[in-house]
C-alpha cells in the first residue's frame, strides 16, 4: 500500500471538500465479538493445525509453501500459485504487525455531511 495516508490527512480532504464532519474515530479500539478479539487476530500465529492462523507460525509456513510446490510440481495448482500465496502471506504478517503496534487500522470510520446552509 505505497500511497496509504495518515488518517489526519484524510481527515483534512474531507473538510477541504466541504463537508462538515461529525464524527471520526478508528473503530479498531471497538470490542468485537464476544471475547474482544482484536481484528488482526486471523493474522497472527497458531500452533492449532486447524486453524487458517496455523500458515502463519514458521512450521505453517513451510509446510504450506511446499504444499503449493508439490501442487504446481504436479500440474494441479496454476503456475504462479507459490508466488501469490507468498505475497498474500508477506501482506498477512504485515497487517498483523502493524495492528499490534497500532500503526495501521483498516477501520478508521469518518462520518460527514454537507453543510445545512
């Protein structure tokens, strides 16, 4: 995401076009789901094999790369696959990162409305 912004410039184009805004917060902080689980949760490691969180602990990781090797190896996967698997997962272990060190949000909400008059 080379051309992501900080939310004060957002927050800034939204008030350059007009509008007035009446609320703005990054609804991460929010509670969601019963036990408040934070939304990068699915991206951060697992040792449980039957969780999808399981690719993302270094045993997961290798196994499902040389899954989709032996995959393509035998025609039944797409050449490319491995690579696109490993794109997905370098942008998993990113967003996780960087929800934990809460420098990233995919839910900053920004609610406007044009002025009345």
């Amino acid at each position: 995401l080379p051309d992501i912004v900080h939310t004060n410039v957002c927050i800034d184009a939204m008030k350059q076009a007009g509008f007035e805004l009446l609320e703005t917060r990054d609804m991460a902080h929010d509670q969601h789901g019963p036990q408040g689980d934070p939304w990068y949760l699915p991206m951060t490691p697992s040792w449980n094999p039957l969780s999808q969180r399981f690719q993302f602990n270094w045993l997961g990781f290798r196994l499902t790369n040389t899954i989709i090797v032996l995959l393509e190896y035998l025609y039944l996967a797409p050449k490319g696959t491995i690579k696109t698997q490993q794109m997905l997962q370098r942008g998993g272990f990113a967003l996780g990162d960087g929800g934990k060190l809460q420098i990233f949000t995919p839910m900053f909400l920004m609610v406007g409305r044009k002025p009345l008059k």
